[in-house]
C-alpha cells in the first residue's frame, strides 16, 4: 500500500487545483479551486475552449458574473470527474464586506443550480476576516455550505466554530513559509519538520480543539510545502493536496501512521475558548504571521482576479 493509500483510511484526500484533467489518476473525494489556480489553468491550450465559450455566451454581462461563470464551469467540469465537493471562491476583493460576500456566494450556487447541481455539492470559499466569517454564518443558515480559507490563527478558527461554518481551510504551507523566512540564517529545517513543523502545530491546535469540545466544523490542512507536514496531519477530517504531492504519495511506500486522533483529543484538558469582534480583532492584531499572511492572500487572490478579468475580456 502506497502513502496515498494508507492516508485515504483516515483523511479525505482533496485535490487543490484548478486543472480538472489531472484529477482521475489521484481519485480525491473533493477539490478545491481558487482564483490563482483557475488563473493557471486557463492559460493552459486545453481550457481556451472553456474560456472562449463561456465569453461567447455571456461576455456581454458585467465581467464579475461572467468571472462566477467560468468559475462554476470549471467546477461543473470537476464534479463530472469527484464524487464529492468542489470549493468556488467568492471574489477576495469582497472580503471585507459582508452583504457582497453573501449576495455573490448565493448568485454561485444559484449558477451551479441552474447547471444541475445539488447545493451539497458546493462550498463556496471565503477569506476568514471577521466580516467573511459573519457572512459564512448567515449563508449557513440558510443552507448554503461554506470553506473558509486564508485561514492562518486559532482566533480565527475559533470564529469559524462558533459560525458554524462547515469547513474551514488552515494554510499550513503559508505559516512555514513565514516563520522560515523569519528566521532568516537562523532556521533550522530538521528541527522544524513533521510534527514540529509551525504550519503542522497550528492545523493540531485547531484540530484538538474542535474535537476536544465537540465542534462539527470540518478541518482541511491546505497548502502543503512538502510530502511531511502532510504525513503529520494524517488524520485531519480532510487534507487538500496538489498533483505534484499526490503523485510523491502515490509512489512512497514507507508506512504511514495516524498522526490526529479525536479520542485522544476528547481525553485532553483544554480550556474553552470564545471571540467577539474586539476580542477576534485584538487576537488577529497579536498574532503577527496570521495578520500579514491573510492580508498578502487576499492581495494575491485579488491581483489574479484582476489577471482572469483581462484575460476574459481578451478571449
């Protein structure tokens, strides 16, 4: 049995890409999309025809309803080939406004609606600022399921939680990236792998946690560097993987063990833990690595967004 294999037993294994092509080999159960992933695959000569065709018929509209069109084309796409959940993104540039983000996540699942598919079918993706996080509740409320992305503090998760949102994505590759950076000549990399890796350790925390008091959110490990820091998270609810690491799985025949346990989370003695919006707001402002990391993500996304909307209008 393969590394894939064996982390299938205990995770839900996602592919996180935008190229639909490469996802029949790995056999995930869901997929994740983004703006810069689509950005990506449409520059790619075999999805010109999904751009080209999505413009012809609906180029006229405003440009960010033909932006959710495609996005939800190449999710439609994705849910021909998974048996799960595909994870669309609302626009980052709306992440600080509450009333967008709910208006433009219910106009997706209304598209992927009118293309035939079921509503359980979708998550739509939100950055986890605290005005995101309070659209995700309402959008919960009323059936609309959500992931909550660029996710980088426990303050966060915490939110997240009380939302009750049903998915929520912690970069762990990101949160490395930082600290690695940081660190500058000083960083250790043996030292800072697999379980001590600082990506790994905030996905733990937040995984204890929800399992500890009984939080139904699901945990999704994003962003992952190296084949590692997915071995130590074995056991989160789901993992989303790139194809280039589900293929260094695929090939790796060492064991693979169960790193994330909800039993021994429920036998741990963990304070309870609650944020209003000063207290969410004053967290994110102490945690330096989370506050910088979610504003260069929504930034990020945002530029890419702008970089699909030129390349729709010249299709």
């Amino acid at each position: 049995m393969n590394q894939l294999e064996a982390l299938k037993q205990f995770t839900t294994v996602v592919a996180d890409t935008g190229d639909f092509r490469q996802l029949a080999q790995y056999r995930p159960q869901d997929a994740t999309t983004n703006p810069s992933l689509i950005l990506k695959a449409v520059q790619k000569p075999e999805y010109a025809p999904l751009l080209r065709d999505t413009m012809s018929r609906f180029g006229s509209r405003p440009l960010d309803e033909a932006m959710d069109r495609l996005l939800v084309q190449f999710g439609r796409e994705i849910l021909s080939i998974i048996p799960g959940r595909v994870s669309t993104e609302v626009d980052a540039r709306l992440s600080f406004d509450t009333e967008a983000t709910v208006a433009r996540a219910e106009r997706i699942i209304e598209l992927y609606q009118a293309e035939g598919v079921p509503v359980e079918r979708v998550l739509v993706k939100v950055a986890s600022t605290w005005e995101g996080i309070q659209a995700a509740a309402r959008l919960e409320r009323r059936g609309i399921h959500t992931n909550l992305t660029l996710l980088f503090s426990f303050c966060q998760a915490v939110a997240c939680g009380q939302a009750k949102v049903r998915l929520i994505s912690p970069f762990v590759g990101r949160i490395y990236d930082w600290y690695k950076k940081s660190a500058g000549s000083a960083w250790d990399e043996a030292a800072s792998a697999g379980p001590n890796d600082p990506g790994v350790q905030s996905v733990r925390q937040i995984y204890l946690h929800y399992k500890h008091f009984g939080i139904a959110t699901e945990v999704m490990g994003a962003s992952f560097r190296n084949t590692g820091q997915i071995q130590a998270l074995a056991g989160c609810d789901l993992l989303t993987i790139s194809p280039e690491l589900l293929a260094q799985l695929a090939t790796a025949e060492a064991p693979l063990a169960r790193a994330l346990d909800p039993q021994q989370a429920r036998a741990l003695d963990l304070p309870p833990v609650n944020f209003d919006e000063a207290g969410f707001r004053y967290a994110l402002n102490e945690d330096a690595m989370a506050t910088e990391k979610l504003a260069e993500g929504i930034r990020s996304f945002a530029a890419d967004a702008v970089k699909l909307e030129k390349l729709m209008k010249a299709a």
